[in-house]
C-alpha cells in the first residue's frame, strides 16, 4: 500500500527510496545520497529518502516565491476550495499513511489511522475558518483622535508574510505539518515543508494528496534530509518569511539564527498534575494512564510529573498501578498500548533517568524492563527535586509521582520548570481549580482533565522554554498574516457642514 496506486510516483522502486517534492514534481536529489528510516520496533531500515542538497533547496525558495506571488492573489474562496479537496483525499487514503506512522514512529495501528483523520478535520476547519476571519478587515476614522478631523479613513486586512518554513516533529509528522500547512496556504503563502527524519515517507504520502488535491506548481514543496546538512541553511534562509517548528531544544537554537521573521515555536513540556484531597482519584487514575501513557508518553501534552497531596497519594498510586498492569505492551501492529519508542538514543536516555531515580532511592511501582526500544510502562513513586525525572521530560513511558504537602507546593513545582506549556490539576471545588490555574505559570491548565493540545482550533502555547506565539488554527492563521492598511485622505473641509 506504501509507495503503490496513487501514490507509485512518490517512489523510485529501482533505487528502493522516496523522492522529495519540488516545482509541483517528485524528483530524486542531484547527492545521490539517501537517509535510512530505521523501523524502531524491527530497529532495521524501512524505508529511504533523499538527501537534498543545499542547491535543492535554493530551487524550492525561489519557486516557492514565484509560486506564493500568484496564490495571494488567488480568491479566497478558491484556496479554501482546494484545501477541502486536500483534506477529503487525505482521509481516503488514511490506511497507507496510517501503516508509514506505525512503521516509521510505532504510533499504534488505531492512533495512527486517527492522526490522519483528525488532520483532514484540521484542514477543513481551517479552510473554513479562514474564510471567516480574512474575509474580514478593519475600519478606523481618524476623528476619534485627539486633534484630527473625520478626513482619514483606514482600512487594514490581513496579508500573507510569504514563504513559510514548516518543521513538525517525529510524534505526529503528519498532523503537526497539517497544522502549519493548512493556516499557511489559507493565508495566501507558500510553504516549504522538512519533514522529521521519523515520519518522513508518512508526510511525503500526506504532501501527495495536497498535489493530487491540484494546488499550483511551487506552492507546496517538502525537502527530505539531514538537519546537519541542510537544516541551518533552510532556517536562515532569506528566502523565509515565517518558521513554524514542533519540537525539542533545536527550536532554542533556531530561534537564535533565524533573522527578523515571525516564529511559532513548540518546544516540549513537563506537564505537572495536581491532585488535591478531595479529587474523584477513579477520574485522576485514568486520567494520568491516558495523559502519561499514550503513544508511550511521547506527547509533549502528556502528563509528566503528578504532584499528588500525601493524604490521597497511597490510594492514587495504588489505582495508577492497577491500571498500569493492565497496559499491553508490543508492536504498534497489534495496536498494543506501549509501543517501543522512536529511537535507540530515546530509549537510552530515559534508561538514564530511570537508573538517577533508583540510585536516588524512587520507588519503583513495577521492575524495570527493556527490550531494544521497547520500555515497559513504569510508575515511580516518592520522587524527589533532586532526582533528574523530577525537572525533565523523558518522552517516553516512566512517569514520576512527587508527593506534596500543600498546594502551594505544587504550584512551586510546576513554575520552578523550565517549561510551561501546559497542566492540570484536579478537584471538585472549582473556585480553587480557578485560583490553581490562575497561579500555574503555563500556556494552557486543564479542570479535572489531563492535558491536550485539541480539539485543534483551541490556542496551544507554551511559557519560557515551551514556546513563542500561539497556535490552534485561527491563532496560526493570524500569526501567518501581516496587518496592510490604506488611507483614504479626503481634503480638510473648510466650512462645518448643516
Ligand atoms: O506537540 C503537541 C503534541 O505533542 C501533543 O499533541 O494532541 O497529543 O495533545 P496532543
């Protein structure tokens, strides 16, 4: 199903590689050079892409400026049109993007064929959301100023910043690109996407439908290949006019280098829960299971430290636990809940601060088990501030447990980090909850649910090192725009009229 049918053009079968995409057209690089895919559960080459060359890329920033300068003055109605059509082929052909999502980043079998669904629904909303907002512009008269007369009218609208760099991050390649994308081209630029090295062939299959869809030539292009080769010198290239990226600490340092353009960064969370004496724990316990342990904890939504009051935290554990033995843990093929993590390199480092906890002295809820990149979910109880997985995020499924003394001790917790991009707490008295959310220091806090980035037309943004600007579709929409204004000048009257 990969690589066949509608999508045989995206594949060279001589060569066993997928093509990058450029001036409307699926090419193979001018390197003759590939990247290997490694399949993290088989931890074995599954598929290969081209490594594009820094030439490669000058050709898709001056096609994609060529190509934008046309789209923006395409009507608007017409580019949510084509965006509908992207989206309804997405979805129909969400089993072989679904089957390159369990193969490249062992999302399982159902998550996956619903991340391809929920980003044709983004898409859509997006199309149609547009409409609304850049349909509409402002008027402002000039005598509502101190000193000025009723001569001057302004007009503002929205205005496309150009060509957008979109760089999503290997948990969800085709969802996170969707989401860039989509505002991106509703706004009237051109998009210029990398894709991860994990979850490449997923969005080269998701970027085909955007092609069979029938958007312009240049419009839409995707570049394969090493960030050390070409990833500065897509991000600092003149020709961007906007980087939306997802991911870990490389958007610090992107944010560093890029020029004077507008940026949308989401860089990673360490999602505090806190659980107060009076919270439904039935509600808590599966919450923390969905929150911390789905797609194995490689969500930067997922729940990443629970800071449960002492009094209700024995209890807690104890229905966490049950729950936890009841996880299945496999290949993502059997749609097990624990499925192994994206890389040997990931599942070492999470080994790392499982083994600072134990030297430490956490308590280890269940025993440790690995198997290559498979890592069976662990709960650690009685984590302390000097224990690495206190302050950092593992992406994978060991999740700490710190137990508080009060709430303002968990409040402390959760702003002492450096991220912020979201979190919850739970309890049945909402006045509290409002003073909770008020006091934590993040983008986004949850009422008796474990954090979520969705449904996706909510804002997403993150404080300090979780992010600059805000998404959620309308938020992306009006971040890939600039406000133009005309004046209109009428001559100063030289008499009052009536
Ligand atoms: O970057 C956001 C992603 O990691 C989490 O998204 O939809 O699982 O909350 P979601």
């Amino acid at each position: 199903m990969v690589g066949t049918g509608v999508f045989a053009e995206i594949f060279d079968g001589d060569l066993d590689v997928f093509k990058y995409y450029s001036e409307g057209e699926w090419k193979k690089s001018s390197s003759g050079k590939s990247v290997a895919i490694i399949n993290p559960t088989t931890r074995k080459t599954q598929y290969k892409v081209q490594a594009c060359t820094q030439e490669e890329v000058n050709k898709v920033m001056e096609t994609a400026k060529s190509a934008q300068k046309l789209w923006a003055k395409t009507p608007l109605w017409k580019r949510a049109e084509l965006l509908h059509k992207a989206a309804s082929i997405l979805k129909e052909h969400k089993a072989p993007i679904a089957e390159c999502l369990v193969k490249e980043i062992a999302k399982p079998s159902k998550d996956a064929v619903t991340e391809v669904v929920r980003s044709g629904d983004l898409v859509s909303y997006c199309a149609e959301e547009g409409v609304r907002i850049l349909g509409e512009g402002k008027f402002l008269v000039s005598d509502s100023f101190p000193g000025n007369q009723r001569t001057k009218y302004c007009l503002s609208s929205k205005i496309p910043l150009g060509v957008i760099l979109a760089i999503p991050p290997f948990n969800y390649p085709v969802n996170l690109a969707v989401s860039k994308i989509a505002p991106a081209l509703i706004a009237g630029n051109s998009l210029v996407l990398k894709p991860p090295t994990q979850g490449s062939v997923a969005a080269l299959h998701m970027v085909h439908c955007f092609h069979l869809a029938g958007f312009p030539k240049g419009l839409i292009s995707c570049v394969t290949g090493k960030g050390s080769e070409i990833g500065d010198f897509l991000t600092m290239h003149p020709g961007v006019g906007c980087i939306s990226f997802t991911g870990g600490d490389t958007g610090i340092a992107i944010s560093k280098k890029a020029g004077m353009i507008p940026l949308q960064m989401e860089l990673g969370g360490k999602d505090a829960c806190i659980v107060l004496e009076d919270a439904d724990l039935d509600l808590v316990a599966a919450n923390i299971i969905k929150g911390g342990f789905s797609y194995s904890g490689q969500r930067c939504t997922a729940v990443k430290v629970v800071l449960v009051m002492e009094s209700v935290a024995d209890t807690l554990v104890e229905k966490v636990k049950a729950k936890v033995a009841k996880l299945t843990v496999g290949p993502p093929e059997d749609d097990c809940d624990i499925t192994p993590v994206v890389s040997e390199s990931s599942a070492n480092f999470i080994e790392g601060l499982v083994i600072d906890a134990k030297k430490k002295g956490a308590t280890f809820c269940q025993q440790y088990r690995r198997d290559g990149n498979l890592i069976w979910p662990l709960l650690l109880d009685n984590v302390r501030p000097d224990m690495r997985i206190a302050w950092e995020e593992p992406f994978g499924p060991v999740l700490p447990v710190i137990r508080i003394n009060s709430v303002e001790e968990g409040i402390h917790h959760c702003n002492a980090s450096n991220f912020g991009l979201q979190g919850c707490v739970f309890t049945k008295d909402i006045n509290k909850a409002m003073l909770i959310s008020d006091a934590m220091e993040t983008g986004t806090v949850q009422i008796n649910s474990a954090p979520a980035r969705g449904p996706d037309h909510f804002p997403f943004q993150g404080l300090r090192d979780s992010g600059i600007g805000s998404q959620g579709i309308t938020n992306s929409i009006t971040m890939m725009t600039k406000i133009k204004t005309t004046v209109i000048n009428l001559p100063t009257p030289s008499y009052t009229m009536g």
